[in-house]
C-alpha cells in the first residue's frame, strides 16, 4: 500500500491528468467550429479544381523524374545507393 502522501499526490495527478483531457477536448471542438467553414470551403475549391490539380500534380512530378534522369540518377535510388550514400556521409563506417 502506498504512504498518504504519495496516494494523495497520486490523486491530484489524476484528477489534473482529467481535467487537462477534459480541456484539452473542449479546446479541439471550438477551434473545430471556429475553423470548419475556411476548410469546408478549401474543400469545395479543391472539389472543384481537382482536375487541374491533378494534371499539375502529374506535370511537377514529370518534370522532378527528367531532371533527375537528365542528371544521370534515376528517380528512385536503390538500397544499394542509398547504403553508398550513408556510408560517404559517415565517416571511418567501414562497409560489410
């Protein structure tokens, strides 16, 4: 059994532990309120722009992979270039 002053400080803890969720939770609903029509309407917009949206998505993304491969990389690297890699940036890492 614990002394009196330990059960007691376990007792403040878990009421201030309760208390912190119980604001905590009021805290997420009202900024939920305060903030739900700006997301609504970003939602809306990306709603009905998603087709422009999604080809210049497409078109960065083409022009990320040309880059790299204009570089003479890939787009992904493989596990072994990335190992080469780690090991350069760490030095006296021998390789196994």
């Amino acid at each position: 059994m614990l002394p009196l002053s330990e059960q007691t400080d376990v007792a403040v803890a878990s009421i201030v532990n309760v208390t912190g969720t119980f604001v905590r939770i009021l805290g997420v609903r009202w900024i939920g309120s305060a903030f739900s029509e700006p997301i609504l309407a970003f939602n809306g917009w990306i709603g009905d722009h998603r087709l422009v949206l999604t080809a210049l998505t497409f078109g960065i993304t083409f022009l990320l992979i040309a880059r790299s491969a204009r570089r003479g990389r890939g787009p992904i690297e493989t596990p072994a270039e990335l190992a080469e890699e780690l090991a350069a940036d760490e030095p006296g890492v021998d390789e196994q």
